[in-house]
C-alpha cells in the first residue's frame, strides 16, 4: 500500500508542479483532478493498512504516527517501508 499511496503522491505533486510552471493549455488537463482524489482515497486505506499492521505489531503511538504520516510527504512512505522492512527482518 505504501508504494502505491507513495506513487499516486509523486505523480501528483509532478502534476500540481507542471500545472504551475507551464502555460494554461497544459495546466488544465483533465486527470490532475481526479488524481488528487484518488491519491485522498489511497490515502485513507493506506491509513486503515498502517493502523492494522500497528495493533498487529504492537507498535507505540508515535511510531504509527510516523508511518501514517509518512504517506503526505512525496517519496516519504518509501523509506518508511524500506525502514519497517529491514526492522521487521532483526
């Protein structure tokens, strides 16, 4: 889910990026609505992911808090599944 979540926020904030630097034909293109929106959506399900793999792990609050988090900072949500991946292999 963190790939996912963190591709749709990349390819966003690319997006929002573009829509300000180019000229208006090519900032209002037709997907840069629905993307945000999808990204919201993926969002709230990686959110519900993340609290269920906290409870399954037993993780404190500010750790899930990080990893939530996590997923509002373009390319964040990678390190963070990086960072739980190797924690999880120890």
């Amino acid at each position: 889910m963190a790939f996912i979540v963190g591709s749709a926020l990349a390819l966003a904030t690319i997006a929002l990026i573009v829509r300000h630097t180019t000229n208006p034909g090519i900032a209002h293109s037709p997907w840069y609505g629905p993307l945000w929106i999808a990204h919201g959506w993926l969002y709230m399900v990686y959110l519900v992911a993340t609290f269920n793999l906290s409870v399954k792990r037993r993780w404190d609050l500010g750790k899930m808090a990080v990893v939530m988090l996590a997923g509002t900072i373009p390319l964040m949500s990678f390190v963070a599944e990086n960072r739980l991946a190797k924690e999880s292999l120890t």
